[in-house]
C-alpha cells in the first residue's frame, strides 16, 4: 500500500508502526495507511492561496502517530483471545 508514495520512514519506523498497532486487523491498517497519506494533502489544502500547484511532502512517522490517536483497532484482545482459542481447537 505504501509503495507507490512518497515516505520518509525507514526500517526501524516501519518496525515501531507495526508494535503500535498489534490488535488492528488488515482493514484497519489500509484506513489508518489512507488517514496518514492525507495529511500532507489537507496541509496543502489548507495553505492554498492560488492555483499554483504545489507538491506534497513526503508521509512521516508522525503522520502515522496523528492518525493513530484518532483511531482505535476494531477488533478488540478479548475478541482476538478468542479467535485465537477456537483456531487452536479446531486446527487439525
């Protein structure tokens, strides 16, 4: 999802985004991957002042972390503990 644009994140942020966001499930993690890409486009939103087009700045680590603390994962532990419990009963 996030290849195709521009970033400024390397491995070890990569990392931190991936242990901030254990219990979010796939959907939660492409909105929360959309939410972030945004910001850079309401910033320019927000500065426009002509038509003169304006590129966007990359997508950083704290346009992540703005847009985790707005969001919550959808599923929540008990939910996954649960999950969790019936695969290993019923995995053969």
């Amino acid at each position: 999802l996030l290849t195709s644009l521009n970033t400024r994140l390397d491995g070890n942020q990569y990392q931190e985004l991936a242990a901030l966001t254990v219990n979010y499930t796939c959907a939660d993690i492409a909105l929360l991957c959309r939410e972030a890409a945004m910001l850079p486009i309401r910033e320019i939103d927000l500065q426009m002042t002509s038509l003169k087009q304006t590129p966007l700045r990359p997508i950083t680590v704290e346009d992540f972390e703005t847009s985790l603390a707005q969001m919550k994962p959808s599923i929540r532990s008990e939910e996954l503990h649960r999950y969790e419990e019936w695969h290993s009963t019923h995995n053969d």
